[in-house]
C-alpha cells in the first residue's frame, strides 16, 4: 500500500491514467445492462458495418482506414469516451420510438389488388374487398356508378299560373269530354295560322337556304291556352334542305377556309343550322326566342311566332327542327289513328292535354 500511494507521490499524472482506465472498464462492462433492443441493434449495427467493410476492395478499406485514423488520433480518450456514449443514448433513444411491423404491412399490400392504372378501361362492378386494402378508384361517369348526393327537400310554392280547372256549359261526364275534345282539337283556323309561320320562315331564311322546304303541323287547337304552353308547344314547323347543299351554305360559319377539312356529323350539321335559322328568324322577322334543346335525339329550338291580329295577338309558341322526321311521324300517326278510329285520335288528344297541364309533357325534364 505504501508504495502504491509513493508511485502516486512521485507520478502524479500516472494516478489520473490509472482512474481514467479503470472509469472506462466500468463504462464497458455496464454494457451488459443495457436493454436487449439496444444490445441487438449494436449487434445488427456492428454486423452491417462488417458486411460493408468486407464488400470494400483492399484500395478502398486502406483509404478507409487512414481516414479513421486521421480522425482519432488527434482526440484524447476523454473525447472518444464521450462519442461511444453518445452513440450508445442515440441507439437508446431510437429503440425507444415506436416501430411499424413491416411484415404485416407488406402481408396486407399483397392482399389488396393494385388499383387500375388506365382510368379508360371498361367499368367493372366492384368487389367485395378484404379488410385493411384500400378502395380502388372508379372511373367518374361508368355505368352503374351511384352518386350519393343529398337531395333537397322539395318546398310547396304556389304557381305563378295556376292550372284553373276548364268550365263546361254541358252537364255528364261525356258531353264534358265531348266539349273539351272540341276546345283542344285543331280546327281550320289554326292550320290556317300555321301555313302562314310557315311562309313567314320560309321567307327569313332564304337568303341563307333558298332551296329549303319549310312544313308546318298542328297538333292541336291553338286556342286552347293551357299551362305549359310554350313548355309543349303544338306547332312543329321543319325546315328540310339537302345535307350537301347545307353543309356548302353554313361552311363560312365554321371555317372560313372553304374545302374538305370541315368534317361534320348529322347533328352538329343540324345544331348549326338551327343556330343560324334562328338568327335570321329573330333579327330580320318579329319571332321571339325562348329556349334551346340540343341535347335530345333531334335538335330543336322554341320561338314565339308573331300572332295575326285578333285571335292569335299574343304570339304562337313553335318548335323549329331542321330534316327532323319526328314532327311527320307525330302527324302521321295521329291522322292514321284518326282514320282507323276516332276514339283513338280523341283519347292521344286527352292525353296529351292532361300531360301537359300536369307538366308531365316536358322533353327537356326527360318525359
């Protein structure tokens, strides 16, 4: 014992060597109680660190290594003491963070199906999907495809135009019926009425279509006010011209360059002249434009003709088509029900009256 504190006298700057080392054996031996997730992530970390250096060509490990030695030999032990540590609390402070298991999540993408990369395949009904995969997307607009929307709750409004049940001078059911056939049928005043919009449209549009033919149908009185009269009209005025002949009149409305690179269908062909009909209709003559409907099978636009004194001062509500069939399949059809039976022509006429003071007659709506 003496001459160990002697050795201490004599050397004194070997007694802080001598506690620094036996400092740094405790430090390393307490490693054992270091908890078992950070024992493993050294282990793992020492492993990877192995793997990588025997991966290095002998160039590559020597230029390694004099790089480490570079960086520790300047430091003292108390430096290099404090690095291990802090590298040690470091690993601590990871093990202690919450991980994911990544073999579950792997398990669970390979369980869901990818979801279709081209949105412009043919829509297919989904399927029942299992727990944990994520909903595949499902093109906007495919068949069968619900659109959860929350409808608004229809409020009661009183009409501006009420539909006013008609008078009868008649009493019974049939003699009513028969008065009120009577008032909705289309009499020879109103075919009259109806050949002169014809000429009137005729005669606005020959500038543009000199060759077209211009057609006129009633399908009912136009006496009748009722609701939704210039909703459903009951005139049909069609203007037919050659295709050709109106592809070559209506061209400079499209391109100015005149020639085969303006390809058109049937429909944007009547679309168009439609629009330019109408032009002419309400800056040359006294119609009046109310609404639009391209979007159905033929194309067709509602104006209110101007009215002869007298009967028809309010104006005529009209459908114009341009080489519609409809409008003559309608025609057709009625005179041959009325030909076969006249009950037949008097019941479409019923109904079509009741359609439209129901607002059931509406094409726009979808009826």
């Amino acid at each position: 014992g003496s001459s160990h504190c002697g050795s201490r006298l004599r050397y004194p700057h070997r007694a802080g060597r001598v506690s620094n080392r036996t400092w740094y054996r405790n430090s390393v031996s307490g490693t054992h109680s270091l908890p078992s997730k950070l024992q493993a992530m050294l282990s793992m970390n020492l492993k990877t660190i192995q793997a990588n250096i025997k991966g290095m060509d002998t160039r590559t490990s020597a230029i390694a290594a004099a790089a480490l030695l570079c960086t520790v030999l300047p430091l003292e032990l108390s430096h290099l003491i404090a690095g291990v540590i802090g590298a040690a609390g470091y690993l601590l402070i990871i093990s202690l963070n919450p991980t994911v298991d990544r073999k579950a999540s792997k398990a669970s993408k390979e369980l869901c199906p990818p979801p279709s990369a081209n949105r412009r395949q043919p829509y297919r009904p989904p399927r029942q999907r299992e727990a944990g995969c994520a909903a595949t997307t499902v093109p906007r607009g495919a068949p069968g495809q619900v659109q959860h929307q929350e409808k608004k709750p229809e409020v009661w409004r009183p009409s501006a135009v009420p539909v006013v049940a008609p008078s009868f001078k008649r009493v019974g059911w049939e003699a009513e019926v028969e008065e009120l056939l009577v008032q909705i049928s289309a009499t020879a005043e109103g075919d009259a009425m109806v050949k002169q919009i014809a000429r009137a449209v005729k005669k606005a549009i020959w500038p543009i279509l000199p060759e077209a033919e211009v057609v006129g149908f009633a399908g009912g009185s136009l006496k009748s006010g009722a609701a939704f009269g210039v909703a459903v009209p009951d005139v049909d005025i069609v203007i037919s011209a050659d295709p050709q002949a109106l592809t070559g009149r209506l061209l400079g409305r499209w391109s100015r360059a005149r020639g085969p690179a303006v390809n058109l269908d049937a429909k944007k062909l009547h679309k168009s002249a439609i629009r330019a009909c109408t032009d002419r209709l309400v800056s040359v003559s006294d119609f009046r434009f109310r609404r639009s409907a391209f979007r159905s099978a033929e194309p067709k636009v509602t104006l209110i003709a101007p009215g002869s004194s007298g009967t028809f001062e309010s104006g005529v509500p009209v459908n114009l088509f341009v080489n519609a069939v409809q409008p003559f399949y309608n025609a057709a059809l009625l005179t041959e029900c009325g030909q076969l039976d006249q009950r037949a022509k008097e019941l479409i006429l019923l109904v079509k009256r009741w359609a439209k003071d129901r607002g059931l007659g509406h094409e726009a709506k979808g009826h």
